[in-house]
C-alpha cells in the first residue's frame, strides 16, 4: 500500500508524523493492512 500526501514544508511532513491525528487515527486505520513496519519516506520536489 501506498499513501501519498502533499505538504508545503519537510517539517511540515515531519510534524505531521508525529501528530495526534497520524498516531491516533491514520496510523491505527492502515496498521491492520500492514504485513511488516511501515517504510516512511519524505521526499522534497526541487523547485
């Protein structure tokens, strides 16, 4: 599985990550699709 999300900022993503709303609800929905940990990556665009 792959999510993609878009963000403004790499500590936009990054806080976004350790966020009440990752942790408590994203994070526990996906966990149960997951057959190893997660692989989490931040990419930044060169603009």
């Amino acid at each position: 599985m792959q999510v993609i999300h878009g963000f403004d900022t790499v500590e936009h993503a990054k806080a976004y990550l350790v966020s009440d709303l990752f942790k408590n609800d994203v994070f526990v929905r996906l966990e149960p699709t997951w057959s190893a940990e997660p692989e989490v990556r931040i990419y930044k665009v060169a603009g």
